[in-house]
C-alpha cells in the first residue's frame, strides 16, 4: 500500500491604491485590495484492500482597505533605483470549505462557510534598471503573510462528517519570492 498525496494552492491579487508624496525619497498610499485563495487537498491509498480517499477544497475571498508607504533606498543616477516598500491592511473574508471521505463503501462529505476578519502584511524590495525613456527592468523579493483563512491543511481536524459541517478558518499563510518585470511609463 502507497499513499498519494497532493496539493495545490491559488493567489489571486487586485489592488487600487492611491498615492501622495509625502517627502522626495517617500510615497504614501491608501486603497482597497481583493485577494482570492484557493487550496486543494487530496490524499489516497492506493493498492490497498480497502480503497480509501480524503479530498478537501477551500476557498477565501478576502475584501478590505490598506495602508503603506514607499521609500526610494539608493538612486545614483538617472537610469537605477532601489526602493523598499511596505503594505498592511485589515479585510473581510468570506471563507468556505468542502470535504469528502470515500472509503470504496462509504461515501461522506462535510461543507462549511463563514467569515471573519484577516490581515494581510506584505513587505518588498525592488530594482529599476531604466531601458529607455518609457522601459524599465524590474525585480526584487517580495513577502507575503495572510491571517485567518481557511486552508485545506487545517480542515481535517474541523470536519464533521457524522454531521456533515465544519470550517478551520483560522489559518496563516506566509508566501514569499522573486519577481521580475518590465514597466512602461508614459
């Protein structure tokens, strides 16, 4: 007997922002953000006498405004830049999550929904390598951390399958990595 496992997870981002420069090295903003996350579980014996499956779906809608700054790091010339910036916000989030269990004789499922209020915190650096008048290079590390959402791994120990209801929606998810982009100014 073996077991399978996967697990998938989608981020899915929006933001309008406005901004004001506070000082020549500083931009402040305000704005709203949406941000989607979606998980899936799947975990099943294979080869088993007995088959046996747990697959799990959540899914968080996360709506609310935010606050952050940006603040030009080093500027030598005309054609580089580095900048820090750094965002954080309080938002309403609609979670949701379904479960089922199948054991080869017995199927069960378990849906649950709700919502709460969540954090997002998001921190980055980035370079500017100016290519032309309207072209510029970017990249930089951004990091990501989200709170009280519903993820797929929590969802297990939540479920209740004799009554069919259950939701974990207190989870944090923290992402971070590289990005590279090429901008266009007019």
């Amino acid at each position: 007997t073996s077991v399978d496992a996967r697990y998938g997870s989608q981020l899915y981002n929006v933001e309008l922002n406005m901004r004001h420069t506070w000082r020549d090295w500083l931009d402040v903003m305000a704005g709203f953000r949406y941000v989607e996350l979606d998980e899936r579980s799947l975990v099943s014996l294979s080869n088993a006498a007995v088959p046996f499956s747990y697959a799990v779906a959540t899914r968080n809608r996360l709506y609310g405004v935010q606050f952050g700054g940006q603040a030009w790091l080093w500027c030598p010339c005309e054609y580089f830049e580095l900048d820090a910036f750094g965002k954080a916000g309080i938002y309403g989030n609609s979670a949701a999550q379904g479960s089922s269990s199948s054991s080869g004789l017995v199927n069960l499922s378990a849906n649950g929904q709700g919502t709460n209020t969540a954090f997002i915190g998001e921190l980055g650096v980035t370079g500017t390598c100016r290519l032309t008048d309207n072209w510029s290079l970017r990249g930089g590390y951004r990091l990501l951390w989200i709170t009280d959402v519903a993820l797929a791994s929590d969802q297990l120990a939540r479920t209740d399958f004799a009554n069919g209801t259950g939701l974990d929606g207190g989870g944090d998810a923290f992402y971070h990595g590289a990005i590279v982009g090429l901008e266009y100014c007019r």
